[in-house]
C-alpha cells in the first residue's frame, strides 16, 4: 500500500514492484500550461464562427496539427471539436464566454496539455489568430533531497511524476511531503475473515449431527471424521523458521464455545514486523504453508473418489440399494405367498362346493328311505 502524508500536494501510487520505503517529495512549482486565446468572438457559436476558413494549422509545442471542421458545419462548436479530435488530447480546445449573460461573447481558448512553456498558433491561411500566448511553467521536484539545493530541480512537463520504479506521484500543489510505501495486508484479512465465516459454518454444521437431538448422521462415523479434518486445520503448525508458526499468530483464536473469530489488527502488526513470516506460513494451495495443507484437508473431505463426504454418500446410497432390493424381494415372497393362498382358497372353495353336492345327496337319500319306511314299504 501507499500513502502521502499531504494529499493536497500529492497523491501517490504503487504498484507491486515498488521498493518500500519512506519517500520525501519536495514540489517546488507544481507548474502550469500554456493557453492562447482567439482574438476575436462569436455571439453564438452553434451558429457563428471566429474565421470563415475550411481548414487551419494549429501547432503547439514544436507539433503541427491540420484541422479540418465539417465542412457544412462552419461554427465554433465544430471548430472546437475537430481540435480536440485532431489533437487527441495534447491539445485541449474550449468555449469560453468574456461577455455577460445578457451579452455574452464567446472566444476560442486552447491549452495545451504539457506544463511548461509552449507557444500555441492557429493559422486559418490568413496568419495566426490567436492572441499571444500565456507561456506555462514545468513542474520541478526534488526527490529525497536530490537534486541537492545547489544544483536546479528536477523538472517534468507532467504533473505525473515516477518516483521510483512501481512508484508515481501526482502533484497538485508547492509543498513538502513524505510518501510512504508498505505491505497492505487487506487483501490476506479479507481471505482470512471469509475462511472464518466458512470454518464457523461448518463447524456448527458437524456439531449440529451430535448428541440425542443431532441430525440425519447422528450417530455416523463421517461426523468425527469432519470434525478431526477441521480441529487439523486449526492446528497447523509452520514448517519454516519465521516468527509466525500457528493461526493464533495471525490473529485467529477461538473463544470458550469453540467459535473461531479473526484479529486484523493482530495480522497487521505481524505482517509489519515479519511479512516474510506471514507469507511463508500462508504458503500457497500446490506449494507448502497453511494453504497446502487447507487444500490437502479439503480434498481429503470433498475428493470425488477418496473424500471423506464421497465415499460417505457412496456407502448409504449402496445401503439405500441394498433395501430395496431387500424390499423387492421380500415383495416377491409376498406376492408368492398371496398366489399360494389364492391357489388354496380356490381349491378350498371347491371342495366345499362338492362336499355341499355329497351332502345334499345323502341327506335325499336319507329322506327317501325315511319316507319308503313310513309307507310301509
């Protein structure tokens, strides 16, 4: 990260190769470009223009530009906008009004973009039609002293300046500062305050599986599993020589409930004594430090064919299988047993049918010879 110790001078900024350190900016002059005004003015621009002319030379710091305005469109608003075009920038062209509301009085102004002195014309063919140019100045700075205060600043036609490799400043104003570049450390707390939401969830998941009132793996091996692959993970110890060798040492504790929470104030301090340290100890996911072993830990929960939640899901959905097809085959005995019983009800019925037949002959039988007895037979 970096910082300036007066934002109203300079504005600094860094970018990964800067060397850290503290740096001082002494702003002699901030600077200032170099304008040049039309000598003559228009009552309305969108209609009127400050020279009849289809094309015109403009140069500016030793560079020569030939500006051509639409050519059914001969108004200062356009003249204003091939310029710019043209010029891409280095050139800035503007309306300015020197008259009043009621009657106003508008001029074409042109500034150049560079600070320091640059004479600005505009040739519409017939000669110049600017007014003398307001000459501007070069930024000058000294860095860290130097140039020392018997030689001339540095100067610069930018108020844009590289300090240092990876280090630039943007001056505003004359004045001293210190520039400071340092290791930012938000980036590795943001990292560290979202692997705590994380852990904290899952660890109140896993616990949520335990005891007499626990969840659907209540009871399941897989919930000691997870809980020992986070109480590892918490546990890890660097490997390297640095002052930081454990998660504590990062600002990272645990409070009476086993709830993780984070420090940062707690990391800054490490990372401004010993960010090798720091770094070393986070390692990185293929290399070595804490982060290895989080991605070990974690493939050794969520790996498609060795993790531990895998492989779990793997063993009920094969128990899951196995009763049903237990329950399919005892369905089967079922429906056999019902086809049996069927079978024998039917047969069953039938008999008794055919026993009711027997007995209906008999009991005639018996009638006919109760009734050939009664008459005397």
């Amino acid at each position: 990260s970096v910082s300036s110790s007066d934002t109203t001078v300079a504005t600094a900024t860094a970018s990964s190769g800067a060397t850290l350190g503290t740096y001082s900016l002494e702003v002699d002059d901030p600077g200032s470009q170099s304008a040049a005004a039309s000598t003559a003015a228009v009552t309305d621009p969108t209609t009127q223009n400050i020279s009849s002319a289809t094309t015109y030379t403009l140069t500016s710091n030793g560079q020569q530009y030939t500006i051509e305005p639409p050519p059914d469109a001969n108004t200062l608003t356009s003249l204003v906008s091939a310029i710019n075009t043209t010029t891409q920038g280095a050139v800035q062209a503007t309306i300015v009004n020197i008259g009043t509301a009621s009657q106003p009085n508008y001029e074409l102004s042109l500034q150049s973009s560079s600070y320091g002195a640059a004479d600005i014309t505009l040739d519409d063919g017939t000669g110049n039609i600017l007014g003398d140019t307001s000459e501007g100045s070069p930024v000058t700075y000294r860095v860290n002293g130097q140039p020392d205060g018997t030689q001339d600043p540095l100067s610069s036609d930018s108020r844009t300046l590289t300090l240092s490799p990876g280090l630039s400043a943007t001056v505003l104003a004359t004045g001293n500062i210190g520039i400071t570049v340092s290791q930012s450390t938000s980036n590795i707390a943001s990292a560290i305050n979202s692997f705590v939401t994380a852990y904290n969830a899952a660890s109140t998941a896993v616990a949520g599986q335990r005891g007499s009132s626990g969840g659907a793996l209540a009871g399941q091996s897989v919930v000691n599993m997870l809980s020992q692959s986070l109480q590892d993970l918490t546990n890890y110890t660097g490997t390297g020589t640095g002052s930081i060798q454990s998660i504590a040492d990062l600002g990272l504790t645990f409070d009476r409930n086993g709830v993780l929470s984070f420090d940062s104030t707690v990391l800054s301090a490490a990372a401004a004594s010993d960010f090798q340290g720091v770094m070393g100890f986070l390692g990185s996911a293929t290399g070595s430090g804490f982060l290895q072993a989080a991605t070990g830990a974690m493939n050794g929960v969520l790996d498609s064919t060795s993790g531990t939640i895998p492989t779990e899901i793997n063993s009920v959905a094969g128990e899951v299988l196995d009763a049903t097809n237990q329950i399919s085959a005892d369905q089967d005995r079922v429906d056999m047993l019902q086809q049996n019983l069927t079978a024998q009800m039917s047969a069953a019925d039938a008999l008794i049918a055919e026993m009711q037949q027997q007995y209906s002959y008999v009991t005639g039988l018996f009638t006919a010879m109760t009734s050939n007895q009664t008459a005397g037979y």
